[in-house]
C-alpha cells in the first residue's frame, strides 16, 4: 500500500489548509468584536425643537367667579366693601356670602368678586336690603360704674350711653371694659378695625396704670417684665414700670392687647390684687383734653394712622 499515496488523500485525520479545523473552538462574540475596530462616532449636531403642541395664548385666562376687568368709575364701590360699609360683617366674612350665592344687586344674584356697586344699585345681602353706612371713630374716656357689657339685667349701665348722642349708626367698642376699668376706648362701625383690633398678635402698643393693695417687689417687676404665660400662652409685655413719684403700688404696663381681663391676670399670677386699671393711651391715641366721662371724634390722620397698623 502506498503510504505516501494515502497521507495526500483527504481523510478523516489529515488537515486541509484551505478549510478551517471543526476542532478549533470558536471565538465568542465579545472576543470578536474587540477585533473589530471602533465604529467613528456620528456627529452630534443640536437638535431641533420640537414644534410646540400649541402656541401660547397672549390672552389672560379668566378664573372662575372674577369680574371682567374695567376701569372703575367715580362712586363705584367694590361690593364686599359695600356690605362691610353696611355694617353686616367684615369683607372676608361678605366674600364667603357673595360665593354662597347669598347676595343680590338689582334682584339678580352675584357671585363675582370684585364686582362693583353703582350708585342706585339695590342690594339685598342674606335676605334683607342694606345700604352703606359712613364710618364713624368716637373715642371716650370712660369713667367708673359703666360696662361694656350688654347682659339683661346688668346692675351698671352700658357705656354706649355715654356716646349715644355721638352718631345715628350702629357703632360698637373695640375691647372689653369692666365696671371699675377707666380710660381710653374707642366705637366705631368699621367692622374691619374692630375684627384687626381684637386680635391677640395685633401689635399697636396700649399704655394702662395699674393700682395694685401692696407694692410690686422688684423681682416680680422684672419677672413680668420677661413676659408672662397665662393658660399655656406666652403673652409679650412691652414695658413695666414704676410710676415716677407715686408708691411702688403705681405700675405702668405697656401690652399688645385691648383685652383688659389680661392686665388683671397678670398680677393676679403674683399674688396681686389689682384695685383700678386705667387705660392711658390706645395705639397712639391719648387722653389729652379729654378729661373724663367726654368723647371725641377721631381726625382723618388719627384714622389713617390706625389703618396703617
């Protein structure tokens, strides 16, 4: 047999070059494509914006319930401020009846806000016909015996009597004032004062003088004077003082608050008893040429004052 002959003819073992080897394991695809060279990046050019769904509309969008805007003319009033100048309530109070559907103009209901009352316009608030009232500021200064108080049958008299020749409209004291409290109060049927007023962070200062049956130790004095908790509140007292010349049962007490019952309580907490308060001065308004038992009108400054407050 030739060898020779049987060694060129392909076989089952002999190698062909111009195929490749079955045995030989195959590269897998990561080896693969580390042979390949790097394909060159695509060059990053800005893309265009895409075109907007909808252009934007130049004109404001009304809200629900606002009135068309317009130029006010003369005597137009807002009607909140309308019903607030009637005395009915406040204006906030007046915006959650006019979006109740609670007020009319001219029989027709409006719930619109900012809409405005011209002069004629008839306008029905809660079921009954209103109509503005000019607003009034009386100061007095309030002797002894007189209450705010409009309990039945109250043993003292009210203090609107001593005011009741002042104005025909329905005014009301801002704060309270018991019997043996004298000094500086102030009407008004400015609902809005009276609501800002009777705040408890309202921060327009009021002076009283207090007379106290023994006289106030100074540790005490500047214990009040690091301010004070009263029922889990802590109340800020501007200023305390002694009195120059007069016993050291005479304290000044300079507070934020209109609520008298406050300025008993703080000594009270001392073991205290308090036998007069005298309120001196309110947000800047004085007793003086006011002697007591008398009241005044409120000048258009002192007015501007305590809306700026």
């Amino acid at each position: 047999m030739n060898k020779e002959g049987n060694n060129k003819r392909g076989g089952a073992s002999g190698a062909n070059p111009s195929r490749p080897n079955s045995n030989k394991p195959t590269r897998g695809k990561a080896e693969r494509s580390a042979a390949k060279p790097p394909m060159p990046k695509r060059s990053q050019k800005p893309k265009k914006a895409a075109p907007a769904a909808e252009k934007a509309s130049d004109k404001p969008v009304k809200k629900a319930n606002q009135a068309p805007k317009r130029i006010k003319e003369k005597d137009e009033i807002r009607l909140n401020k309308y019903i607030a100048n009637s005395g009915a309530c406040s204006r906030r109070d007046a915006d959650i009846y006019i979006q109740s559907g609670n007020v009319k103009v001219n029989n027709i209901v409006v719930t619109e806000m900012g809409y405005l009352v011209k002069p004629g316009d008839v306008v029905n608030f809660d079921g009954a016909t209103i109509t503005p009232e000019k607003k009034e500021y009386i100061l007095l200064n309030k002797p002894k015996n007189f209450t705010t108080s409009l309990d039945e049958g109250q043993e003292f008299r009210n203090v609107l009597e001593l005011v009741k020749g002042s104005t025909t409209a329905k005014i009301a004291p801002i704060g309270r004032m018991d019997k043996n409290t004298t000094g500086l109060l102030l009407f008004t049927n400015d609902t809005d004062m009276i609501r800002k007023f009777g705040l408890p962070n309202q921060k327009s200062s009021k002076i009283y003088q207090v007379s106290l049956d023994k006289n106030l130790k100074f540790e005490d004095l500047e214990k009040i004077a690091g301010g004070v908790t009263l029922d889990g509140h802590r109340l800020y007292v501007g200023e305390i003082t002694y009195i120059d010349d007069q016993p050291k049962t005479e304290i000044g007490l300079n507070l934020r608050t209109a609520n008298v019952k406050v300025v008993r309580a703080i000594f009270e907490n001392f073991d205290y008893n308090v036998l007069k308060i005298d309120r001196v001065s309110f947000a800047g308004l004085t007793k003086k040429n006011l002697p007591r038992g008398n009241w005044r009108y409120l000048t258009e400054q002192e007015i501007i004052n305590l809306k700026n407050m």
